[in-house]
C-alpha cells in the first residue's frame, strides 16, 4: 500500500512543472559529467564516510539522499535495506535513476518530500538546500525531513567548512562563499535547531591537473580559478575540510518525556 502511494506521488511529481524551493544549482545543474569528476575526487581516505556510517548506519535501514542531483553517491548506499534519492531538477533525474537498480528515484524537494510520514531512518542531504544563510531560512525544510523521519532517526547534512582546509580558503576569497554561507553562521543555526556540528578534514584528489582545472572553473570565477592555479602550479589535490551537521529526531521515548 504504502508502495503504491509512492509510485502515484513519483507520477504526479514528475509531471510538476517546478518545486518552490527548487533553486538549480550552478555545478550540477550546469555541467553533471564534469560535476562526476568533481564528485570522484572527493574525499580519497574516506575520511567524510566514515563519520557517516559512524553518525547513522544505513545497513538493513530506509535511506534517503535528498537532492541527489544525478545520483553519483546512490550505488556506494548498497547495504541500505530501501533506498531513495530525491531531486528537485528535472533535467537530472534520468541519470540518478540510470547509477543503481537499487534505488528509487523521485522528483521532489527538501520541502516537498514524496514519502510518508515516520518512514525513513537516514536522511543525506549532500550540498543540497540546507544552506543557512542571513538571507535564507531552512526551517521549512527541517520539518519536513522531522516529518519523514522515524522517531530517532537522523537527517546529516553535509556542509562546507568555510574555516579549515585550503579549499575552505578558496571559499572565503571567492565571491561563491559568501552566497552559500559561513561557517559560523551555519553552525549557530544548527545548534539552535538542535543539530550537533562535527568536524571532518579530508581531501580532494583529481586524476590529473586537467581535471582539477575543469572543476575549479565550475566552482570560481576564471579569474579566480586561473590566479589560484597559477600560485599552485602542479598541484592535483588540496586539503578540504567538511561540516557534518547531524539532526536527531527525538525517539517515541523522548519525546512522551517532554511536557
Ligand atoms: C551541488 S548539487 C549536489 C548534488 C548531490 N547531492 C551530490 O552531492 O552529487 C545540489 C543539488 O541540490 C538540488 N536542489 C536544489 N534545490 C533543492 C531543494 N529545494 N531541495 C533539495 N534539493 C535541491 C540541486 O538540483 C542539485 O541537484
């Protein structure tokens, strides 16, 4: 029953003409075959993963990646019992649903998640919406991950670290940092919304110097991206430090405890 419902909502969204909180996204959305690249060289000493799987395993559990653009990260999610990915851009789609058999894949959005209530154990949110900044609020968008999520099950969110790491200096020059918002400023609306922030240093690693050219041109301005290459000649990876930002839903326990 509870399949058929997803399947008559994945029909219906994937005929809406838009999300309301759908902003296309300048990497991804722009160019996905180079974004692969960029998604292939994150994190080589799976450094990042780990902290996943430590936070909230996904073995034998419900797992959402939410706004999994074309779907890179889904087939590396094999031991999930059910898996979905969700994503707002509809030019996407087709390609997530192409990486694994595994997973379903649904049109949506943070604030518009195709699934019943209290029926996902983890949620990802990968680079993906929950982008808090001065100018942008992501409540809407928390509740509606409280609301798919079990009693203590957890959303992740994974965030740049705008302090530590060379590409969070890259971040911070750059004119692209500012629109995703700082460090400091994440982590307060976290830790207000009740979130608990880890930190994780790893790396990225491209193939070659061709490959890490291509990418930095995706993420920074030309002239950025060819003063950082300049000043850094032969380099093909750099340091790049992660924010885990982990949000609990309160267990049927917890939550009777509370007035
Ligand atoms: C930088 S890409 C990251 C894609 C994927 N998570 C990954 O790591 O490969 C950001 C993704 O968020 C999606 N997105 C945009 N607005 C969204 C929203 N309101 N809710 C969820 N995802 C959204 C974009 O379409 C895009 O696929």
């Amino acid at each position: 029953m509870v399949g058929a419902l997803v399947y008559a909502r994945a029909w219906w969204n994937d005929r809406r003409v838009s999300f309301t909180d759908f902003v296309p996204s300048g990497n991804q959305g722009v160019d996905p075959e180079l974004y692969d690249i960029e998604n292939a060289a994150i994190d080589p000493n799976g450094s990042m993963w780990q902290e996943l799987v430590k936070q909230a395993t996904w073995v034998g559990k419900t797992l959402v990646d939410l706004g999994c653009g074309s779907g890179w990260w889904l087939p590396k999610y094999e031991e999930a019992a059910e898996l979905y990915g969700i994503e707002p851009d509809p030019s996407l789609l087709d390609t997530a649903r192409s990486r694994t058999d595994r997973a379903t894949v649904l049109a949506g959005s943070a604030e518009h998640v195709p699934l019943p209530d209290n029926s996902v154990d983890v949620v990802h949110a990968r680079f993906a919406y929950f982008f808090p900044h001065p100018n942008f609020d992501p409540t809407a968008g928390l509740v509606e991950v409280a609301r798919v999520l079990k009693p203590g099950g957890s959303l992740i969110v994974i965030d740049n670290d705008t302090e530590q790491g060379e590409f969070a200096a890259l971040l911070r020059e750059s004119a692209y940092g500012d629109l995703q918002g700082n460090t400091t400023y994440a982590r307060s609306w976290w830790e207000e919304h009740g979130a608990d922030t880890i930190e994780v240093m790893s790396s990225w690693q491209f193939k070659t110097r061709y490959d890490l050219e291509r990418v930095l041109h995706l993420e920074f301005s030309p002239e950025f991206a060819d003063r950082w290459l300049r000043e850094n000649p032969d380099r093909t990876s750099l340091s790049y430090g992660y924010l885990l930002h982990v949000w609990q839903k309160p267990s049927l326990h917890e939550a009777e405890e509370k007035p």
